[in-house]
C-alpha cells in the first residue's frame, strides 16, 4: 500500500470507529438529529468549522486564487463578514424557537401546513445544491488518492456518507466534523509553515512573485469576477446566504442554549476564520511554485492546487516526502467533504423524515423509533441522489457551484426566517411567495448564467444574488398582502417575539 493510500485508510478507519460509537448512543430523536442537545461551545464551534470549511474552502478557494489571483481571495474571505450576521441577528433565536429544523421555526410561527411545506421546499433545494460541489471535490480526491475512475470515487464517498448518517446520526457527524476540524487546521498550519520557508519568512516574496510571473493584473480584482456587480453580489450572497444554509442552523439544536450558541460561532469564526485566510496564500503560492499550467491539466476547475502544491513543498512528485504530504493533504480533504456531507443529508433527512412525513404528513403522531427509523432510510436515498449529482458536476470548480448554493440560500430561505423571526404582520402567502420567489430565481438565473454555461451564458452574473435576494424579499412581502391579514397569527406573535429573544415560552 503507497503511503499517500494509507494516510487515506487510517482516517477512514478512524471516522469509521466514531461512527460505531455513536451508534450505540443514538435511539432517540433528540440523539438523531440534535446530539440531544448536550454539546458545549467549543465541541460545537469546532464541528462548525468542519461543517463550513468544506470542499471549497479546502479546494476551491485555494483554487481559485491560484488561477485567478485577488477574485479567489474575495471568495475566500466572505465567510468572516457572513458569521457576524449570524451571531448577531441568527444564533439565539435559531436555539430559542427551533428544535431541529428550520421547518420547525416557520411551523411554530405560522402553524400551517403549506408554510412547513414551503419550509422544506427550501431546505432541501439548498442543501442538493450544496451537495453537488462537496461530491464533485470528494470524486476528484478520491480518484486521485486511490487511482480509481472519477464515477467510483463519488459512489465510494456516497456510501460512506450514508453510513456515517444512517447509523451514527447528529453524534457520529458532529465528532466526524470535529476530527476533520483538526485535521484541517493541522494541515494548513504545516502547509503554511513550509510555504513561509520557502520564501524565507517573507510572505510579500508571494505577492512579488506572483506578480513577475504573471504580470500585476493577476493581483487586481476582475480576473474571474469581471463585472463589479458579481462582487457586490458576492458579498451580498455571503453575508446573508449563510445565515440561511440549514445544515449550518441545525448545529444551534446541539447546544443546551441560547448563550451556547452565540459562543459556538465566537469559536468557529477563528477557527474557520484563520484557515479561510491561509487559502489566499496557499493559492498565491501554488500559482509560484507549481504554475497555473500544472494546475489546470490536473484539474481544469483548479481544485487539486492545494494537493498539487503539498506534494511541491514535500520534495516534488516521486518523493517519499512529496507523496506523504500529497496523501496527507488529499487524505485530509476528503475528511473534510465526508462531513460536510454528511452534515447535509443529516439535514435534508431531517427536512423530509422529521418536517415532511411526521409534522405534515402525520401530524405530529409518530412514534420517536419509527421517526429514527424512516431518518435512516431518508439519508439512503439522499445519498444516492448526491451521487448521481456529483457525477454530473465533473470538472466544475467546487467553490463556485458552492456560492451558487449559498445564493440560493441568501434568496429564499434568509428573507423567510428573518420576515418569521421579526415581522408581525408576516404570513403564510409571505412564506410560500418568498420560498417560491427566490428559489426558483437564484436557480434559473444560476443555471443560464457563466457558472453553468460558461461563454453560453445568457445571464451575465456568475452569481445572481443581488437581483434573485431583492426578489425573494419582494416575493415574502407581496405574499403577506396578497394573503390578507391573519389576526391569529398576528396575536401569537407577540409569544413567539418573548421566545425569540429570551427562549421563554408563554404558556
């Protein structure tokens, strides 16, 4: 067995074990799908660091900058403006008015089916679209550690997805997430140390170099995002398509309260924060040392940059030294992908089992081992759908079908929650007109757009948010008029404005 494979083996093993553990401890509903609730801050923060810091920031973000200089950086950096939004306005009244889903916010206001079905909608169209990219990165890795075909690959990560959320629930994904987290960080210190040597502790040497190489454009903004408005709507979708990513909301239910979960994005936004910050010089320094040629024939989407400069700064290809960085990093990356998707399918099993069959099917009259029960065989089928849409994904740059995801995400479910959480007046017509509004389009537009369809385009912007977010907001708001008044509604609100802000509830 090479090196670069038995890297790879043992943190499968390792993820494997933390699985079979959970298994054990996990019977209930509350163990399913929010860890019972018994998490501190800091195991938290860290699981949020390994469920954001996926594919793209591993890869693609890295990626990116090495193609296309500062655009990458802007990717890359987004995330530290799009954790205050949800510390300050997200955190507190997520763990106060949920209990596993977003279905569960939007139920408890509006108690009506149609808004919970709007909700699930929502939830599971965002997290399919940020399972694409996490499988296409998986499939890239994966191939390239074990030397199997592309398709097998995502298969491969698939299945291991699905017995990672079948079997070990929130628990086993939450210490997934945390030994990913490590990992990472780990790896982005070594890789960083050995960069900064490289240049004699002179991280500007990236910048002058990068520059001789590839002339002083290549550090200017415009490379990738060359219309100004697809940066605004960069910003636009980080700062509050974050905010609406369910997978990333379901991790304030692991925690006990309200203080535990503002504390838990204090802890992921250092800890997501620094390595997020590392990915521009890793990118600056893979364009030096490896070349954009290398990358691209590699990986035409660039996402192999970071694997591709470890094995450089390990002693080059052939190496002892450079294939043990090559398989450690590549190992660590798909660590990296298994949790994030794991994270998702946990999610959108969560939005179908927990929302759809028992809350609007059922009513709410389901037995709790039944409700475990139809959970587990929900991940299944969402772990074969995810492999058939990462198969489809081949060769796209992850982070930006990831942006795409969180655009979506800033479109219809953002103005949702916050109009719920804030908004007395707000209705079911809000909820079903903006989900429907924004979802359908940041996804038309996304799909006719240069992400999709390249010099094809018929839409300008990589990333439509700045026209598809005005739009879901439009939606919420002429659905709440065109809906009429809904006094019973607006009576409850006043109850669900105390358990917003105090986690109280008026009896």
């Amino acid at each position: 067995m090479s090196p670069t494979l038995g890297i790879f083996v043992v943190i499968l093993l390792i993820t494997l074990a933390i699985t079979y553990w959970a298994a054990k401890r996990t019977s209930t509903t509350a163990d399913f799908y929010a860890a019972d609730s018994r998490l501190t801050p800091a195991q938290n923060g860290f699981a949020l660091a390994g469920d954001w810091c996926s594919a793209a920031a591993f890869l693609g973000f890295t990626g990116l900058t090495a193609l296309y200089g500062m655009d990458g950086a802007f990717y890359a950096l987004g995330p530290l403006v799009a954790f205050c939004t949800v510390l300050f306005l997200i955190a507190e009244p997520m763990r106060n008015t949920g209990k596993y889903t977003l279905g569960d916010i939007i139920r408890s206001r509006m108690q009506t089916r149609a808004s919970l079905l709007a909700a699930i909608a929502g939830t599971v169209v965002v997290n399919f679209a940020y399972l694409m990219p996490q499988m296409a990165g998986a499939g890239v890795l994966v191939r390239l550690l074990t030397g199997i075909s592309y398709d097998w690959a995502v298969v491969f990560v698939g299945v291991s997805m699905i017995v990672y959320v079948a079997f070990g629930g929130m628990l086993a994904t939450t210490w997934v997430q945390i030994v990913k987290a490590v990992l990472m960080l780990s790896a982005g210190a070594i890789i960083m140390a050995m960069i900064l040597a490289q240049v004699h502790f002179d991280p500007l040497a990236l910048f002058a170099d990068a520059e001789q190489k590839y002339s002083a454009k290549y550090l200017l903004p415009g490379n990738y995002l060359k219309n100004p408005f697809d940066q605004i709507s960069l910003g636009l979708g980080y700062t509050l398509g974050l905010a609406g990513l369910p997978h990333v909301m379901t991790r304030f239910y692991t925690v006990p309260d309200a203080k535990a979960a503002r504390r838990s994005v204090v802890w992921v936004m250092f800890l997501a924060g620094s390595f997020f910050a590392g990915t521009s010089l890793f990118g600056l320094a893979a364009a030096d040392f490896v070349g954009q040629d290398a990358i691209r024939a590699a990986d035409k989407g660039g996402n192999l940059a970071l694997p591709l400069l470890a094995q450089y700064l390990g002693g080059g290809k052939g190496t002892l030294g450079g294939d043990l960085m090559l398989g450690f990093v590549a190992a660590v990356a798909v660590a990296t992908i298994l949790a994030v998707v794991s994270a998702l399918t946990l999610s959108t099993s969560g939005a179908i089992a927990h929302d759809f069959y028992v809350n609007w099917v059922k009513h709410g009259e389901v037995e709790g081992t039944r409700e475990v029960w139809i959970a587990r065989v929900t991940a299944v089928v969402i772990g074969v759908l995810a492999i058939v849409l990462g198969i489809l994904a081949q060769g796209v740059n992850v982070a930006v079908l990831v942006i795409l995801a969180i655009c979506v995400a800033a479109s219809a479910n953002f103005p949702v929650l916050i109009l719920s959480l804030f908004w007395r007046r707000f209705n079911t017509g809000g909820v079903v007109g903006g989900m429907a509004v924004g979802l359908v389009s940041s996804v038309a537009l996304a799909m006719i757009g240069p992400a999709m369809r390249g010099a094809d385009a018929l839409w300008p912007l990589v990333n439509p948010t700045i026209v598809s977010l005005p739009l879901g907001f439009l939606g919420a708001v002429l659905g709440t008029l065109i809906w009429g008044r809904d006094m019973k509604n607006e009576e409850r609100f006043d109850a669900f404005l105390l358990q917003v802000h105090t986690g109280i509830t008026s009896k």
